[in-house]
C-alpha cells in the first residue's frame, strides 16, 4: 500500500529539514514524498533539493496559502493513503506511517488521526 506524505512549505528553513528527515527516516518503505512550496524567499529550495533524489515532487511556485499548496498536493497524489506533514511538524518516531498503514490494513476505516503533541 503507497502511501503519499505532502509537506506544504513557505519561508520555512528553520524547520523544513526536520521535517524532511522525519518522512525519510520512517521504517515503512513505500512512500511518495512531495513537497510543495510557495517560491519561498529563504533557503527553503537549498535544504529541500539537498534531498531531492529522496522525494518524489518538489513543486515551488505562488500559491493562495496552505490549503492551495494542500490541494496541489493531493492532485499530484498516487497514493492510497494521503497525509499532510506541515513543514515545521515532524513524526514522533520512525513507526508512525508503519502503524498508519496497519490500522487502514486491520480496521475498516476511511481516515486515522493521532494525538498531538506541541513543542517549542
């Protein structure tokens, strides 16, 4: 089962390289990664395209916002399950797209979420 993980991004070089290495450092193997960013003026491009032979679209160009850059994302998804990892969030460990696909595998479920946990 592909799962598909799309970070929305703009102005986000504090964060975005966390971010990136928690999506490639899960345990579960197939997962298109894409990445879509709203012509950042940081050096958002530079850290994402140090990783680029790992994630399978980097688009960066204006969009209207977050939820644009979502939807963008979505349409450009071959997966059959989508997830959105904003790009200053990461993964609590490296299980959590494992565990994701076992309960779509073991539940007859439509959607899955988990709890948050906020830090600065």
């Amino acid at each position: 089962m592909k799962v598909s993980i799309i970070t929305p991004s703009f102005n986000s070089e504090k964060t975005i390289e966390e971010t990136i290495k928690s999506v490639l450092g899960q345990s579960f193997e197939d997962i298109e990664y894409i990445i879509i960013d709203g012509a950042s003026k940081d050096r958002t491009l530079e850290i994402v395209n140090k990783y680029k032979d790992k994630i399978s679209k980097i688009i960066s160009e204006p969009d209207k916002g977050i939820y644009d850059a979502m939807n963008k994302g979505i349409k450009l998804a071959s997966g059959e399950i989508v997830g959105i990892l904003n790009s200053d969030d990461l993964y609590a460990d490296d299980k959590v797209i494992e565990e994701v696909v076992k309960t779509f595998e073991n539940y007859n479920v439509d959607c899955v979420w988990g709890d948050l946990v906020y830090f600065k």
